[in-house]
C-alpha cells in the first residue's frame, strides 16, 4: 500500500473539518439542545406541582361544601324540607314542595349563616 502525499493532506483537511465543526456548530448546538431540555424538565415540575395544588384545592372545595350542605340541612327548618315525592305511571319522579312559613328569625340566621361561611370563598388568581 502506497501511502503519498495526498491521503496525508486529505487526512489534515478532514481534522481541520472535524475541528471547525465540532467548536463552531456541534458544541453551540449540543448546548442549545440540553437547555431546551433543562426547560422542558423545569416546565413538567411545575406542571405537577400545580396538578398538586389543584387536586388539593378541589379536595378543600369538596370538603367546604360538604361542611355548608350539613349546616345548612341544620340551619333550615324542618318543615320547609319535608317534601312528598310522587311517582306517576311512567316511573318518573315529580317533586311537590308545599308553601311553608318561615319564621324571620329562623330566615335571619340562615342568611348570617349564608353571609359568614360564603364570605370565606376566595379567588385565588395565578
């Protein structure tokens, strides 16, 4: 095998090449994409974590207005709940509810009830 010249001066080109190459557009480009990822990695973070408040959020949510329900199941007379459910022949459910009189002290502490816990709702902007 005859080694000349030319195949030495082929070989410095492709190492002058390799050289410009790799610190002038593969190392510039390597970092470009590993920041990308850095990025993408932070992005998903904070995406679970405000998965995580959100499901807590709604935990709270479920938990308030279950606490409201009961209370006011309390809170309103029983008269004015008691309702007769009537079944007609297509199995359907027909709801009555009867005119009941509530007395304005009962009316009174139910809208302060309503007043207190409602208040206590608060928009949380982000």
């Amino acid at each position: 095998m005859d080694i000349n010249i030319t195949v030495l001066i082929q070989a410095l080109q492709f190492g002058i090449a390799y050289y410009f190459l790799y610190h002038f557009l593969f190392t510039p480009a390597c970092k470009v994409l590993d920041e990308d990822a850095e990025i993408e990695k932070k992005l998903h973070e904070s995406l679970n974590l405000e998965h995580g408040i959100k499901n807590d959020l709604q935990c709270k949510y479920k938990e308030k207005s279950l606490a409201l329900k009961h209370a006011l199941i309390k809170e309103i007379p029983s008269v004015s709940i008691e309702a007769g459910s009537k079944k007609n022949e297509k199995t359907s459910t027909l709801y009555s509810v009867e005119n009941v009189e509530v007395l304005e002290k009962k009316l009174e502490d139910v809208e302060q009830f309503l007043i207190n816990n409602l208040s206590q709702v608060v928009k949380h902007d982000r």
